[in-house]
C-alpha cells in the first residue's frame, strides 16, 4: 500500500478538524461536502474504512506520534 507523506496527512487532518468547528457553526451544504471530500481523502491515504478510524491511524503515522500508545483509542471510546 502506497503511505501518505506526513505533511499531506497533517494537512488533511488539519483542514477536516477546522470545517468540523465550522460546521458546527455554520453547517452549510458545502461545508458537509467539504467534509466528505476530506473524510474520503483521509480513508484512502490511511487504508481505512470510516472517518474516526483514518484521523487515528494519519495521527498514528506522523512525526513524533508514539506507535506502542493507544491512548488516542481508548479516550475515543
């Protein structure tokens, strides 16, 4: 499987959380579609299969992201 570069991911992740806040704010159709678009482009470049899963296995995978620690996982639950 083809690995996102971090910068892109970290990009990715950063846009998606920004339009999250935004949506919350101002939930306009576009704004969704954005989201989607994001969560998509997140899903491929991580080989997952839904939103939550992508944003930990891209923060999983950028500099200084501990992979022996699951604490991302256990505070989603």
């Amino acid at each position: 499987m083809l690995m996102a570069h971090p910068v892109v991911l970290r990009n990715l992740i950063e846009q998606y959380e920004a339009l999250e806040v935004l949506h919350g704010e101002n939930g306009t159709p576009e704004v969704r579609q954005r989201m989607d678009d994001l969560a998509y482009s997140l899903c491929v470049a991580t080989g997952t299969k839904d939103i939550d899963a992508a944003l930990v296995a891209a923060r999983h995978r950028l500099p200084g992201a501990r992979p022996l620690d699951d604490s991302v996982l256990a505070s989603a639950a």
